[in-house]
C-alpha cells in the first residue's frame, strides 16, 4: 500500500473516533441534564403546592374576614349609639385587614 492509503484510512480511524468521542460527550451532557430536569420537575412539583396551599389559607382568610365584615354590617341597623361605635371599630379594622389582604394577594399573583 502507499503512503498516500495508509494515511488516509489513519485520517479516517482519527475521524471516525472523533465523531464517537464527539457523540458520546453530548450523550453524556443530556443524560445529565435529563436527571438536572428530573431534579428540577420535583422541585416545582412541591413548590407548585406549597404556592397553592397557601394562596387557599390566604383566600379563605378573605372569605372568613368578609363574612364578619357582612355580620357586623348587618348589625348596625338595629344597635344602640354605644355599640355602634365598638363596631364601627371593629368593621374599620375589619375593613383595613381585607383590603391589606387583597393587596398582597394581587401583588403575590403578578408574580
């Protein structure tokens, strides 16, 4: 055989041993970053339901402090002078709370 042949089969091996190493390094990565995703579907798996579970305390904190609201509400037509002021503390308080809350709960949903 020449020079010229065996050089060129050489160059060939070299290619194609190449190309393997090649492949198999980004074989490897996405095998790493399979597992890196895994990681990273568990992760906002729970962080999903940490988020939900607590935007339901928060929501129903609403509807309870709303339904109080409504109670007092309802009671100040046929109250005395005196107790209309205790309540009237009361729904301004009341009243300070839920608009707090839907606040926050506007800012925490724009996230």
């Amino acid at each position: 055989m020449s020079k010229k042949v065996t050089s060129q089969k050489k160059s060939r091996k070299t290619s194609e041993s190449k190309r393997k190493e090649y492949i198999e390094k980004l074989t490897e990565q996405l095998k790493k970053w399979d597992q890196e995703l895994a990681v990273f579907e568990k992760k906002s798996d729970k962080r999903i339901a940490e988020l939900k579970t607590n935007l339901t305390q928060k929501l129903a904190t609403i509807k309870q402090k709303q339904n109080e609201l409504k109670d007092k509400i309802n009671r100040v037509g046929g109250i005395s002078e005196d107790a209309y002021r205790k309540v009237k503390v009361d729904i301004e308080k009341l009243w300070k709370d839920i608009t707090k809350s839907f606040k926050g709960l506007r800012k925490e949903l724009k996230k």
